[in-house]
C-alpha cells in the first residue's frame, strides 16, 4: 500500500498563499519546474530552486525535511541525480565539507535515497542499510582526511 506524500516545506504564509491561489497542493511541488514555482510561490530563484528540491527527496521513504537539506547541500536537485552515486562517497563528501563526523545512520540514508534513485523501490528504510553500511565500513574503512570531529562533539561543545 502506497502511503500519501506529505512534505514538510517550512512554507511562510506567502507562499502557502500562493499555492491556495493557484491550486497547487503541496505533494504537487516536485511537478512544477523552478521558475514555475518563483511565480506561484512569489519566491525568489533561490527559494524556489530549495523548496523544490526539498519536496522532491522528500519523496523517498523515511527521507525528512533535514536529510532533503542535506542532499540540497551536496548540490543535488533531484532523485535523478543520485542514479550511479554510492552512498559510501556521498557520505565522505558531506563529511568532509560539514567538517565534522556524522552520524552513521545519515549513511544509512544516503545509501537508501542512492537505491531509490536506482529502482523506484519504496518498500525500503534507511535501516534497512544498516548491515551493508557496516559491512562495507568493515573492509573499506574511512577516507584517511576524514574530519576528527563528530557531530555528537560539536553538539556538547554548545552545551
């Protein structure tokens, strides 16, 4: 069974105006291109070009607002794109230009959006990834200029 696209956007009352004006629902957003969107939203390219984007990854199971943004980050666009990337690599790159470890699980999503994008399946989660993610780790190891600190640091550092 098929569940209902529901994308959290972070719209502000402008833009959830603009779609009312126009009759565009929000799980309607990936179908519109860009400069369509600037229009119906009032939005500049920018704004337009991220909600898009966002509403789009959103798309992939169990893929929320924050990963979409991580993917946005990346300089990715659509699902599209993510055809013949690895999750392994893209989890080096964000790495390395966040400047800090992350999480594994974000691996385990990276891997997920990197299958979806290949097969269309929805059927599976990120921890479904968990296994090969740690299989993979197991052998292959991290880049040597993998960034020393974690997340979980800089988030006690604040504290």
């Amino acid at each position: 069974m098929k569940t209902r696209f529901h994308p959290v956007l972070n719209l502000t009352d402008s833009e959830r105006k603009g779609l009312r004006a126009h009759g565009v629902k929000i799980r309607e957003i990936p179908d519109y291109a860009t400069d369509e969107l600037e229009v119906i939203l009032g939005a500049s390219p920018e704004r337009a070009d991220l909600l898009r984007a966002r509403a789009e990854f959103q798309q992939i199971p169990s893929v929320g607002i924050h990963f979409a943004d991580d993917l946005y980050f990346l300089g990715y666009r659509r699902i599209q794109e993510l055809r013949g990337l690895d999750g392994a690599t893209l989890t080096d790159t964000y790495e390395f230009r966040k400047g800090y470890r992350t999480d594994p699980c974000v691996e385990d999503q990276f891997r997920l959006a990197v299958h979806y994008a290949k097969t269309g399946d929805s059927s599976r989660r990120w921890w479904d990834f968990t296994a090969e993610r740690k299989a993979f780790r197991e052998t292959a190891g991290y880049p040597e200029n993998r960034p020393e600190v974690s997340y979980f640091d800089l988030l006690q550092s604040e504290n």
